[in-house]
C-alpha cells in the first residue's frame, strides 16, 4: 500500500500564511504602545484635577481653555478610548463563539469608542474655542 506523503506533514505546514497570527502581534504591539502613552497621559490627567480640587468653574474652565491642557486633554481621550476599544475587541473575540453575536458586539463597541471620542473631543475644543 503506497504511502500518501501529504499525510505525514505537519498540520503547521498545511496552515502556513493562514490565521491571525500577523494581525495578533500588531494589536498585542498596539495595546501596549497605547498603554505607554496612557501612563503620562493619566498622571497629567490625575493632578490636573487634583490641583483643581475645590477651585471654582471658571478656574477649571480656564485650565481647560488653555491650549496645552486641550491637546493633553484631546489626547487622553483619544488614546483611553483607543485602548478600551482594542481591549474589548480582544475579550469579545476570545470569549464570544456565536459569529453574528461577536460581530454584533465588536460594531457597537467601534461605534461605541468612536462616538464617545468624538464626544470628549467636541467639548473640549468647545471650551477651547469658547462657544
């Protein structure tokens, strides 16, 4: 009986160049230069607020009106949303097995992200612009 030498090839042979395998690291790689950015981001963030304990509107107006604590502040937003988004993203696709489920699930957490983003950047640049 003649011997067929596909069968005796590795599973990793028949499954080269498929899977998520590129995608995984770029999103693993993502997930922790977000993370990086999210550290200074959040400890400007934390004592910014904590120096503004007690302060009234108009100084906390203020400190958001000027253009260093906007952008600081854009960024924060931007880059937390970012991050949950691709954490989420990870939770749903390792624990959710019903594919229009997981699909149903990872588009309103994108639009979920985007317009909560959107959100925080329109009223900063609200305050910044002073309408």
């Amino acid at each position: 009986m003649a011997s067929n030498t596909s069968d005796l090839r590795s599973p990793l042979a028949r499954a080269r160049g498929l899977g998520s395998a590129k995608d995984g690291t770029e999103h693993w790689w993502g997930q922790r230069l977000s993370a990086m950015a999210l550290v200074p981001l959040t400890i400007w963030f934390v004592f910014g607020v904590i120096r503004h304990l007690g302060a009234d509107y108009t100084a906390f107006h203020a400190w958001m009106k000027s253009p260093f604590s906007a952008v600081m502040m854009i960024l924060t937003a931007v880059v937390t949303f970012h991050h949950a988004h691709a954490g989420l993203q990870v939770v749903i696709e390792d624990y959710v097995h019903v594919e229009w489920q997981k699909l149903a699930l990872l588009i309103a957490v994108k639009f979920l992200s985007f317009a909560l983003a959107a959100a925080c950047v329109l009223a900063v640049a609200k305050i910044f612009i002073g309408a």
